[in-house]
C-alpha cells in the first residue's frame, strides 16, 4: 500500500503585463490558487499540506471560498463556473456555463447566494451574477467595452457590484437586480483590481497607470485617492484591504509591495514599503497578494510566494517557491538522499528537502530550458532544446559555472556514469555521443534512430533501445561501442533504461506500456508481464536496496514491483499528477518521489503488505 | 465450427458436480473442431490455470472460481475466458473470436465472460471485480 507523505506544490500560474487574483479563507487558514487545469488549497501553517482539485477541463483562473466557507467556485479560460464542496472529497455541486469566453474575476455576495463573473467574451456578455444554486441572472450587465479584469460585491446591505476593465472603466451597478448606475474613467490604462473594505463603506481601484482611487460604497462617488507621495512607480496589479478596513496592501511591477493608511478623509499614505527580498530581475514583478487575519501573501512573477507577518513587518519573509511548468525530471542525489532536485522544461531547477519542503531555486549562469538532466553528488549534467550540453558543478545552491558542449543535434536522452561521472553518454536522432569531461569523445552513427539510453555506473557498458522496440547492449572499450547484443521483447519505441543500483540487473520501459526487468549478465528476462499501465510509460526508478523497479506513465499512475514477487503482486498509486508522471526517483527502501505533468512532487510512503 | 461432444460433457461435470478446477479447450485447426485440451483438478489454483494457457496462442477457457462475499458467504462463479494475447498470429485471434459466441452458447450455465489480451487482463483482481455484475 502506498500513503501520500508530502506534496510540493506547483506556484500560482503567472502572466508578464498582468496581475492574478488569488484568495483565501480566514477561517481555515488558507489560501487558494490555480496552476494549469488544477485549483490548489494550501495551508499557511502546513505548507506540506496541499489539496488539489483537478476537475477542470479547461486552465483554471481563479478560485474563491463561498462566505461560509463551505463551497469553492472556480472558473476557467472555458467561461465554465464549477462549485463544488470543500469537504467530502470536492463533490460538485453545479456547473454553469457562464461566459463565452476566459473568467478573470469571481465574487460570492455575502449572504452566500450570488456569485458574479466577469471576464471577457463575445459581444454583451462579459460580466454576468446568478444565483448560485439555480443559475438564473439577476441583473443586466451592460457599460463595458472590453475585458472586465475585475468585480467586487458590497460586503454589507445595500447590495452593489463594480466592475474595473481594459477600457479604462470602473463601472458601479445597484440592485438586486442589478442595474447600471453610473461609471467612472479616471484612470489612464488597465484598472487592474477593485475591492470593498470588508466594513462596505468604502472601495479602491488600481490600476497601470500606478494610481489607487478610492470611492464610496454606497453611491459610486470619488472621495479620494492613493498619494501619488512615495507611490508605486510601476502598474499597480492587486489590492488587498486589511480585516479592520483601515488599511490597504497594493503590489506592483515595480517589485515591491506597499502598505497605505486609509484616513478618516479617504487619503491613503504610505505606511510602510516592503521591498521584494528576490534578485531584483523580471521575475520578482509582484502580481498577486492577500491580507488575510495575520499573514500578508504576495506572488511574484516568478511563481515565489512570500508570506510576511502583519504585526510584524520587519521581519524577513518565509519564500515558498516551486515549479509553475511540467517538471520533467527528478534527480536524488546519492551522497544525502534527503535531498531531491527537479528540473522543469522552463529551465528551472529547484532544490527540495523531505520534511521541510522548498529549500532553494538553483541560480544558473544561464537559462535556458531543459529537457533532461542527471545529478550526482557536485555536478548536474543538463540538455536543452538547443543543440547544448550543460556541465555545472554546484555547491549547495549555487550552480558555478557551467562547460557547454556543442553537440550538433538535438539530444534525446541523457545519463552520466555514476561512478565515473566524467563519462557521459547522450543520445540523439542517429546514434549516440560519448562525453569525456566538457569534450565529446567520440559520436557514433548506429544508424537506426535511437529513443532511450543508459550507461552502468562504471562506464564499461551502454544499453540503447531503440524506436522499434530493440535494446543493443554495447561495451565500451576506449572511445568505441562494440556490440554485444540485441534483445528483443518490447512492441514499442523504448523510453527508459535504468541500471539497478547493483548493476546486477536492468529495466527498460517503452511507449507500448510495458516495462521488463532483465538480468545484466545472462540477458535474460528476469521480470516480465509488467503491463499493469494504460498508457506510455514514461519514467523508470529502482530502489536502493535493488528489490523494486517503479514505473511512472502518461496515465497519470505511478505502479511499484518487487523483482522478486510476480508482477501482479503490484502496489499502484493512481491518479499520483493530473495530466502524467514524468519523473521518478527513491529516496530510501520505502520513500518514492513522483513528479508530473501538475508541476507538483509527491512523495509516497510504500508500507509492506 | 464443430464442437467436440466432450467438451460439453466436462463442462457438465464442472458444474454439477465440481469434478473440474478449470477447462482449457483449444480449436483443431485440421478438424475445425472445439477439443479439451487440459482439465484442471479441483485442487488445482489459479496460477496452474495461468501457466496451462500458452502466452502466444488463443484459448478458450472456463475457471471455477470461489471467494467469500463480504457477508462471509462462500460463493463460486463460473467463469467463461476469451483468451487472446497480443502476441499471438492474427490468424488465430480471428478465427478465435468469430467462434466464440456459437460455442458459449453450447456452454449453458457460464455466469461471467471475460476477454484477456495480456495476463493482467485475467488477473485476481479482474476476476474479484467481475463477480459482482
């Protein structure tokens, strides 16, 4: 049986030259974002703790708490609203077909029986409120031109909505049923983000134009504004009000974060700036934030989550930080094995700690996206999209510099020689390439086109399996590949090839969903039938200890086999990362991590049947 | 496609009065005829049933198979097998499947019909989750 143990979560999904709304409920001390097709709950004081809900069929915008905080609804690029429960495992409750087109901002009433949507579509519909159970409209939502970024709901009665957009716009409605009352155009660009004080007496908006104006809630007149003394100097992109309404965190593009004081004559001065703690580039833009009981929470551009204390503003802020792409591989470095390095193809390689969780982003000399890469102990060996080798030795989480080899193709797969890592063996389109330090040694035309490979950890074998299914075991004598055998048993292209820890023994995986354990010096089939998959496989894993092979695919399952038992005694984890598993690596007898295409890593903790 | 007076007498046999673990029954490509090729002892298992189908040839089978309901009531089911493997000739599988509803109809009594292209597809989990429909 296999237990979640720990979830490092994917980051907020970002966009350059626009904010994100992300939300919260106080009660329970979380907050709410979504990544790709899935919304994600995570806990402030149990960032290991993370719940997923992948039921989206469309990327997911933006997430909220019913005011009860018993129901969620969120919305999608589809213009699709899903509410479904926070407990008992996420059960729908409605789906209503709202927009026609993407969903940027979703707002319950406060007496929990109206949602109002906004976003874009085709002509009129581009803000719409309904009753949340029944679906019916209740009100004409007519004055905006283009993209509505923004809605807000009076907290308190008399009920009014507003709505901010691409047209410079901040249009106010009364009701119920909610009617055009009248509209404002003081901002020069986007109005990116509108709130109500959570007393109803008041709403600000924000905008590019790095400007706050601040309104009355009950008829939609100015009264105020943000002093433009010691403000923003880029777009302003979200706005967050303090529990007690006097005061207002604002987040810009020029990376800081902003606290102002709300005096009694709606005059808003700074009271304190809060510099981004990041390296000062494009990803620390600040997007989205959240004022929620104690915790301040702002994102970057960059995915990094950092959570300041309210009544403490001077202390350093506690990062969160992960993967916002497909984490397309996992690395388990030998020497300490509670350390596990990811890579996803965005170039981003992140270092994680079992137990504590994010540990640091490892900063590269250069970025450039990867496709594969392998670790062991000081150095990473990476390949990209371009036709580049990268050698970097890093030092805690400081990558030096790298060697860059030019390979002439495009590499397909990757391994290193763990006992000799100066070998190095990548394959491409034709054959393979023999690395020796920052030099290509030798390349090799084998001339059928050549999908996975692998080389023992003594760097005196390679195994290369091919795109009709046949695995050549070649020894390597010198700078040249002798052919030992061909062993033929898998009816489709090969994926993985892995050495058991022992090298007694090896597993090869292929897109035809099955995987065979073979044994090193017979080739022979030592484990076979392992066609428990439904899908590719895409990644291969072997325990330490050589008593379990692991094999992650396309069908989102991660299934872990003991060589000595028949495949069908298996231990399968379904449903381990919405959209596939692509990585897989063990950090002891009983730990497995998995990643996937959900930007997450889980780690699982298999107990004995 | 003829079928072999035996083969409907041993099934008789397994049914009433459990002389029979399992029955293997193979199609005579010369004769064009349906024959027991194997029978299996009531005190045969599971995985002697497994390892008398050949992994790159179809079969027809049918397994008695007993479990314990959650009640804790012992019950037994007959279960009919379409064995097919991927790795078998396409001759065989054609010729396989185009006869198998004439002959199950032969069989009276069969309560759950499965097909298994690979040895997952027949495995102790399948049959548990079947018994039910």
């Amino acid at each position: 049986m296999a237990q979640l143990a720990e979830t490092y979560a994917c980051v907020p999904s970002t966009e350059r030259g626009r904010g994100i709304l992300i939300s919260g409920d106080p009660k329970s001390n979380s907050i709410l974002y979504t990544n790709g097709r899935s919304v994600l709950i995570r806990y402030l004081d149990r960032p290991l703790e993370v719940r997923v809900y992948g039921e989206h069929a469309y990327p997911a915008t933006v997430a909220r708490y019913s005011p009860n905080g018993e129901w969620i609804a969120s919305a999608d690029v589809s213009g699709t609203v899903r509410i479904w429960g926070t407990h008992n495992d996420f059960v729908l409750k409605k789906e209503f077909r709202v927009l026609t087109g993407r969903i940027d901002d979703l707002q319950w009433s406060p007496d929990g029986e109206r949602i109002v949507a906004s976003g874009e579509g085709k002509g009129k519909s581009l803000v719409r409120a309904f009753m949340w159970d029944s679906g019916t409209n209740v009100g004409e939502f007519d004055g905006h031109s283009k993209r509505v970024l923004s809605c807000a709901f009076k907290p308190t009665r008399p009920f009014r909505i507003v709505t901010c957009g691409e047209d410079f716009l901040v249009n106010f409605y009364e009701g119920p049923p909610f009617k055009f009352k009248l509209s404002h155009r003081d901002h020069s660009n986007f109005v990116n983000c509108i709130r109500f004080s959570p007393d109803g007496k008041r709403f600000i908006t924000v905008s590019s134009d790095k400007k706050g104006i601040i309104y009355d809630a009950k008829t939609g007149d100015i009264i105020g504004e943000l002093s433009p003394e010691d403000g923003h100097k880029g777009s302003i992109y979200a706005i967050s009000w303090s529990p007690d309404s006097k005061q207002v965190l604002t987040v810009s593009a020029d990376k800081s974060a902003k606290i102002w004081e709300i005096s009694e004559d709606n005059k808003g001065t700074v009271k304190k700036t809060l510099a981004c703690p990041g390296s000062g580039g494009v990803d620390d833009m600040l997007v989205g934030c959240l004022w929620q009981n104690d915790h301040i929470v702002t994102i970057s551009l960059g995915g990094t989550i950092y959570l300041y204390s309210a009544s403490d503003l001077a202390k350093a802020p506690l990062p969160l930080s992960g993967h916002m792409k497909n984490i397309n591989s996992l690395a388990v470095l030998k020497g300490d094995p509670k350390v596990i390095l990811s890579s996803s193809y965005d170039g981003l390689l992140v270092k994680w700690v079992q137990g504590i969780g994010y540990y640091g982003k490892l900063e590269r000399k250069v970025v450039s996206q990867i496709k594969c890469f392998a670790a062991v102990e000081e150095e990473i060996v990476s390949s990209g999209f371009d036709n580049k080798v990268w050698r970097v030795s890093f030092k805690g989480d400081q990558c030096g510099d790298g060697d860059c080899i030019d390979i002439g193709n495009q590499p397909k797969d990757l391994s290193i020689a763990l006992l000799s890592p100066d070998l190095a063996l990548v394959s491409i389109e034709t054959g393979v390439i023999l690395l020796r330090g920052a030099k290509v040694v030798s390349t090799i035309n084998l001339g059928f086109p050549v999908t996975a490979c692998t080389i023992a950890p003594k760097g005196n074998e390679a195994i290369v399996g091919g795109q009709d299914g046949k695995l050549h075991v070649y020894s390597i004598t010198g700078d040249t590949l002798n052919e030992e055998a061909v062993l033929e048993k898998h009816r489709g292209a090969i994926t993985a090839i892995r050495y058991s820890p022992d090298v007694s023994m090896f597993a090869s995986a292929d897109s035809n969903r099955e995987a065979v354990v073979w044994d090193c010096a017979t080739r022979e089939v030592k484990l076979k039938n392992m066609l428990y998959h439904t899908a590719r496989i895409n990644c291969l894993a072997w325990s330490p200890d050589s008593s379990s092979v692991a094999t992650g695919s396309l069908d989102t399952c991660v299934i872990v086999y003991e060589v000595d038992k028949p495949a069908s005694s298996r231990v399968t984890i379904k449903g381990a990362h919405l959209g596939g598993v692509y990585g897989l690596a063990f950090t002891d007898e009983q730990n497995v991590v998995s990643s996937g295409e959900d930007a997450c890593i889980r780690v699982w903790k298999l107990t004995p049947q | 496609m003829a079928v072999h007076d035996d083969c409907k007498l041993k099934f008789m046999e397994l049914k009433a009065k459990r002389t029979h673990r399992f029955i293997v029954y193979k199609i005579e490509e010369k004769q064009k005829e349906v024959i027991v090729e194997k029978l299996g002892e009531p005190t045969e298992t599971y995985e002697d049933f497994t390892s008398s189908l050949p992994a790159e040839e179809c079969r027809y089978a049918v397994f008695d198979f007993d479990f314990v309901t959650e009640e804790n009531v012992q019950k037994s089911r007959i279960f009919f097998i379409a064995w097919s493997p991927d790795t078998a000739k396409v001759r065989s599988k054609m010729i396989y499947a185009s006869s198998k509803d004439r002959f199950k109809r032969e069989l009276d009594g069969i309560q759950v019909e499965l097909q298994a292209t690979d040895p997952t597809e027949m495995g102790l989990d399948v049959f548990k989750s079947r018994v039910n429909l």
